[in-house]
C-alpha cells in the first residue's frame, strides 16, 4: 500500500512541480511543467513544443469554454462531472461553459488508474490549485487590459471585475497574450478558496452533471460499440483452468459449416498473462459464438483442475488456525501476554463465499496496429498496470501502445488489470487485421478475477472481572494484489514477510484497544487456481463482516449495548486522533456519525421478529477515511428462514462533498451492492473454475428486494475522501448484527443463506 501511494502520488504531489499558461492556438493552455523544468523556454513557448509534463491540465478557448483533460476512466461514478467542478470552482468560471474529455494513454498524463475511491481525493489538491493558477493568470491579464490595479480585481463566473468595469474570459484569450509560469514554491502557496466561497463543490450546490446526457440519449461510447474498417470478430475458448492448461488438439470441422466463420487462432504469450487459450474469429459476432460452440478443443489441464470452493475454505480455516500463519499488519500491545492472562477467550470463525464481479457489459476490446502503433479499444481502469503486459504480449515498446478510452459498462474493480486486452491484441498481430474480441457472459463469468471466498479467525481476551482486554483477527484470503501488481505489496510492521495491503485495510480500524493484533495470510490454493480480483469494496468488504460482527458478540457477552460498546472505544486517543488532512479528527468523526444514525432509529417501534443492527466502517483505507455508520432493519421470517432488508440507514462524513449527486449516487449503489453481497449472490468453485455462469445461477440482488435507505450527509469542509466502494462495507454486519437482535441467532457466513439460519433457530 505504502508503495503504491508512493508511485500514485507522483501524479498528485506538486513538490517540485511548476505550472504554466500560455497562449496556444487552441486558446489558453494550463500544463504542469515537469520537475526538471529549466526556466530556459518560456510557458507559452514550452506549451507551443509541447515541452512539458501534465498529469492533468485544461484549456479555455477564445468563447471562454473549458475543457477538462480527465485522465481516469468513466464507469456510472460521473467523475469527469466531479474533476471537472474542482477546476471551474477556482478558476470561477461559467459552468455552463465547462466541457471534459477522457484522454488516451500517455506518459505525460502519469500514473493512470481509476480505483480505490481515491479519484477525487487524490487530484483535490492538483485541480484546485490548477484552478487557483489560471484565476490568477486571468485576474492579472484582465487588471492589464482594465488598466486597474491586480488588487482591485476579482473573478465571477467568466469575467474579471473591478469596480464598475469588467472583461470577460473569452476577450481576454482573444486579446490577451498569456506568458505565466508558476513556480514549485509559488505552488504551494497558491490561496485556495474558503469552502465558504465555494460555489461549485459542497453539499448545497446543484449544478448539472457534465457525463449524464450521453448516458441518457444513447450517444455515448462503449468500448463494445467500438468498429474500424476491415475488422474481424473473435470470441475466446476458456480453457478449463486458468494457470496451465495447453492446447493438444483443435477440430473445427462443424465450425466451418458456419457463414462467416474465419478460422482460429492458438495462441502463445510471451507475457503468460493467458495460457492455453484458442480464438475463433468471423466476419460477425453471431457466427463467432456458434462457431466456439460447436469447436472441439482437447487439453491438458493445469493442476487446478480438481479444486472446490470447500477445499479453498477449509485451506483458509487451517492456515486461520495456526498461531504463527500470515505477515503482521497490526501489533500493538502484547496479545500472548494479554491471552495468556484472560480469564476467558471468545472465538468465531466467520467465513465469505467466492464473489464475481459480473458488470453489465461484458469485457470486450479491439486491437488494431496503425501508424507504427497498437491501438487499444476499450474500457479500462488502471492503464498504467496494463500497458506492459500488452507490451510484452506483442513484443514491442511499451510507448508502441495506447489504449484508448471509452465508457465502462460497469467496472466494480474487474477492469483494472485488463488482462482481457492481451489475447485481442495477439490474435490481431497472428492475423494481421483488427480483432474485435467480445466474450459472452459466460466466457466473462470464467474468466472474472473473482472476489477470493475468505476465512476470518476472531478471537476475544476477558479479565476476572469479564471486561474485554484484547482483540486477535486472522484472516486468510487469496490476495490480487500478489497476482497482478505484486511490487506493491506491504512489508510486515515487524520487518518480516509481506502482505496484500488491499487484502488487510479495515483490520486497523479505529477502535482503541489495549492489545490488538491483525495477521494477513496469503491463501495459496487460491492464487494457484485463479487470478483473485480487487472486487467494490475490496478488503474492508469482507474484513468488516467479520470485525462489526464479533465487536457485537464481544458486547453482547459483556451485556454491554453495541452501540455504546463501539462509543466508548471510539475515544480518538493516540494515534486514532487521526491525522491531517484526510483524517483530522481520526475515531471522534466516527464516533459522531454512529451516534447520529443510533439517533435516527432509537424510536423506531419493531414488530415480531424484526431487529435492528448496527456498523460503524471507515473505508477505503486509513489513510483516505470515508466515516459511515449504517444501521439495518430486518425481519426474519421464522418458518423459512427468509431475511427481509426493510430499510438501512445510513449516516456519512466524507469531507467536502464535491459533486452531491454523483456522491448519493455512489452510496445508494454502494448500499444496494452490499445489500447483494450480505444476503444473496456468491460462487462457488467447482473443477478448478466457477459453477454460475450467468444471472440464472448468480443470483444478485433483485429489484422486489431493494430497501428502503435514509442517506445523510455530515456537513463538513475538511479534505472531501472517496465514496465509491465505502458504502459497501457496513452493510453485511449491520443486516447480521440486526438478525441476531431479532430472533437470537448469530450468522457467521456469507452471503447470510434460509438454510443457516433455520439451523440456527432450530439449536
């Protein structure tokens, strides 16, 4: 974690960074100049060669319309509208003029990925003072054609005033000459606006969203909308493992019967990102689909091809059972001497199934060499990781490669490696055409990098007098980071071994606790099966269920309240004081929205076996805290064991918020996803690949099933942190906790299934 925040935030972190406007022919151009800039060029002359450096930048015409460079990619969370708010609110231009473009791949865009909720608050700080630098530029122009004082000026919505006179944006780029450059120090020290005189960002404003008409009128562009001339359709043959298998045979006698079908392709990966994989292409996609239908592929199958969802849990629950498995991600106090010296232990194993990403649109890209370069159609959410793999799959320089932008069909963490890209692009170097490869949802669904079924071991240390003294959480898991991006693991906090941080975040929560300790265990049957993915919510998704489920059983056996239990430890002492900027006010801000939602349900009257359950989550991580507490209310029928998710309330303090309806967009979709998660879909592993192939196996969450949801928002100006995955987290142990509260019985497995839960009322 700690290194790919490091390496993120070179794309974030100004230090060293100047900023230069200068009049292009386009307009006015705002660039960041590169650490090295010499000063030997001039900003207008440096923007006119191109002789610079951007991570994100805008222009503004001469009608004084700005567009937006956004370098992350769209997936429904409408971040080019919340970028894009940040810019215009300190550059106090006219938002009706404000318009935003997705970018190609490109070095001086730097590090390029979209996930971990961290879009917004990773590029707060860079757009704002882009902003504040072009505001200054313009007030200075607009003080010179004025032929006023620079202190006598000001900015309102496209136009530089003072006193009775005024310019506006637009004749100031057509008459203006813009040569400014910013220095590192000058930077830093660039006067952002009060959130008191922000008219674009907080929770008050409501401005029209820049991404939503297309969506609506069908004129945006999917990556599977995506066709250039002479290009061949592809669908791939999953073979029956994802590590090992090798092609021995392919007959494709009935295949030819089929108009339109052009062939197969056998494919070799120098990158290994693929392996054993076989391609049919046609001249359209219905004939490719037959024709993988009827080919006859014969394999030898890799080493995975015997294992089962029950023998990756049993694997989890062994290595949770050793006292010495897995790498330290938290270790404070002295837990042997604290069990040691307890009175009693309390344990609980709780467990989540196999979970698959399942987005609406299937993955999809088209390759394409033109010019000297290989062109990339597709979605995709971390550019920056999947570049070389394509690279080294064709052989080529890694700047011999672009992938371009469309909007993603859903993404929920399954684009980022686009490891889907590879076998597009080979088979279009074997053919030497463009190759459109569309999978269907089958061919998705076996080749998703699932969400690893996860093991955690909770145990509980009581004195003489029963008062809780300590908490030990082991959890084990499949780790995507190891597989896919594994120079970003974590090493241990005592030195020894490394761990998935994205696998571990939610285990060093916010609670005060005289001795805590949090082991983080690769679970390697998984990793040898299958690539594990970063799945909405990632770590904390699953970490939560377990940790908000057994700090209630810890209450409860001390016939404490849980609500007043998680109070008290919320204390924001030492290091949970948090720290600035994302976390000021660390577990008190936790502590404050916990007790807003008890507040909000503390009169609610609950009929025959209904409960009401609660969470308090702080996702995505420590260092970008998303303060939610949820409280759930159920009824559980007693005859089929059938929960019923009536309403949740959810009560969050996120900082600035930056785009209000984007932001109750995400929660509501956070809300329902978790909702989906706690108490119906789940995977299981058959055969070394998944059983459920499609939505009438996998079974989400369904419309006559959506609950009721009472969102709020803390009013607040500190740093605004991310809200795509958080909402996610709290909602499982909130329903749990909630179950428990109405009919005694204690869920320990997801998603929460009738069977176990008759069982339980059965005992």
């Amino acid at each position: 974690m700690k290194k790919l925040f490091q390496k993120n935030s070179e794309t974030v972190n100004l230090n060293r960074r100047s900023f230069m406007i200068g009049t292009a022919s386009a307009g006015l151009v705002m660039a960041f100049a590169p650490a090295f800039f010499s000063g030997s060029l001039s900003a207008k002359e440096s923007i006119a060669q191109q002789a610079f450096s951007p991570t994100i930048w805008w222009t503004m015409n001469t009608e004084g319309g700005v567009e937006v460079s956004i370098a992350k990619a769209e997936m429904g969370q409408h971040i080019g509208t919340a970028l894009a708010r940040i810019v215009a609110d300190e550059l106090e231009c006219d938002w009706e003029k404000v318009s935003i473009t997705y970018v190609d791949t490109h070095e001086k865009w730097g590090y390029m990925v979209t996930g971990g909720s961290w879009s917004v608050f990773q590029s707060f700080k860079p757009l704002s003072q882009a902003g504040a630098a072009g505001r200054i530029a313009l007030i200075e122009a607009g003080a010179k054609m004025l032929g006023v004082a620079v202190d006598t000026c000001h900015a309102e919505k496209g136009y530089i005033i003072s006193g009775d006179k005024s310019v506006s944006y637009a004749d100031l780029v057509k008459k203006g000459e813009f040569n400014r450059t910013f220095t590192s120090e000058e930077v830093a020290t660039l006067p952002l606006k009060p959130a008191n005189k922000r008219h674009l960002t907080g929770l008050k404003q409501d401005f029209k969203a820049l991404d939503i008409p297309a969506k609506t009128n069908g004129t945006a562009v999917y990556g599977i909308d995506v066709e250039v001339e002479g290009m061949l359709y592809a669908r791939p043959v999953i073979p029956p493992t994802r590590f090992g298998s090798k092609v021995i045979s392919v007959v494709d006698t009935a295949a030819k019967a089929i108009k339109g079908y052009k062939g197969y392709e056998i494919l070799t990966d120098p990158s290994n990102t693929v392996e054993g994989w076989v391609v049919v292409l046609a001249d359209n996609y219905p004939s490719a689909i037959k024709a993988v239908d009827v080919l006859k592929v014969k394999y030898k199958k890799g080493n995975a091809a015997n294992v089962t969802e029950s023998d990756i849990q049993k694997e989890g629950i062994r290595l949770c059972e050793q006292t010495d498995s897995g790498t330290l991600f938290v270790d404070e106090g002295n837990i042997k001497k604290t069990q040691s010296d307890a009175k009693e232990l309390l344990e609980s194993m709780y467990t989540t199934a196999t979970a698959s990403h399942y987005q609406l649109e299937p993955l999809n890209a088209l390759a394409q060499y033109k010019d000297g370069n290989w062109i990339i159609h597709t979605g995709n959410q971390w550019q920056s990781l999947t570049l070389p793999a394509i690279a080294k799959a064709l052989e080529v320089a890694q700047e011999k490669v672009i992938i371009r932008p469309y909007y993603l069909g859903g993404g929920f963490g399954r684009r980022l490696f686009g490891d889907w890209t590879v076998p597009a692009a080979l088979t279009a170097k074997a053919v030497g055409k463009p190759v459109k490869l569309v999978f269907t949802r089958a061919d998705d669904s076996l080749f998703d990098q699932s969400r690893s079924a996860s093991v955690a071991k909770m145990t509980a240390s009581f004195d003489k007098n029963g008062v809780f003294t300590g908490l030990e959480h082991a959890f084990a898991a499949g780790w995507p980071t190891k597989a896919m991006a594994p120079g970003f693991l974590s090493p241990g906090v005592d030195g020894k071994g490394k761990f998935d941080a994205f696998s571990a975040s939610g285990a060093d929560h916010w609670y005060s606790m005289n001795s805590h300790r949090a082991r983080a265990i690769n679970n390697e049957l998984v990793q040898s099966t299958f690539i594990p993915g970063w799945l909405r919510s990632v770590g904390p998704g699953w970490i939560a269920w377990s940790l908000e489920s057994f700090i209630d059983e810890v209450a409860h056996k001390q016939g404490k309240d849980p609500v007043a239990f998680r109070l008290e430890m919320l204390d924001a002492k030492g290091k949970q004081a948090g720290k600035a900027p994302e976390s000021i006010g660390g577990a008190a801000r936790l502590h404050n929205v916990l007790t807003k939602v008890s507040e909000k349900v503390a009169n609610i009257k609950l009929g025959e076996s209904e409960g009401i359950g609660f969470s308090a989550s702080s996702g995505q991580e420590r260092t970008m805290p998303a303060w939610i507490a949820t409280a759930a209310h159920v009824h559980v029928n007693r005859g089929n064991g059938k929960i019923t998710l009536k309403k949740l309330y959810i009560v969050v303090d996120a900082g600035l918020i930056v785009h209000p309806d984007g932001a109750l967009a995400q929660l509501e979709g956070a809300a329902l996803w978790g909702t989906s998660l706690a108490l119906h879909e789940s995977n299981t592993y058959q055969n070394g690949q998944v059983s459920a192939t499609n939505f009438n196996t996998y079974l989400p969450l369904r419309m006559k099933d959506v609950p009721d949801m009472d969102i709020e928002f803390i009013q607040s100006d500190e740093f605004p942190v991310g809200l795509g995955e958080p909402g996610v987290i709290g909602i499982a142990p909130a329903i749990g906790n909630a179950v428990f509260n109405a009919v005694g019985v204690r869920l320990r497995n997801l998603p929460m299934k009738p069977d176990e839960l008759k069982k339980g009322l059965s005992t």
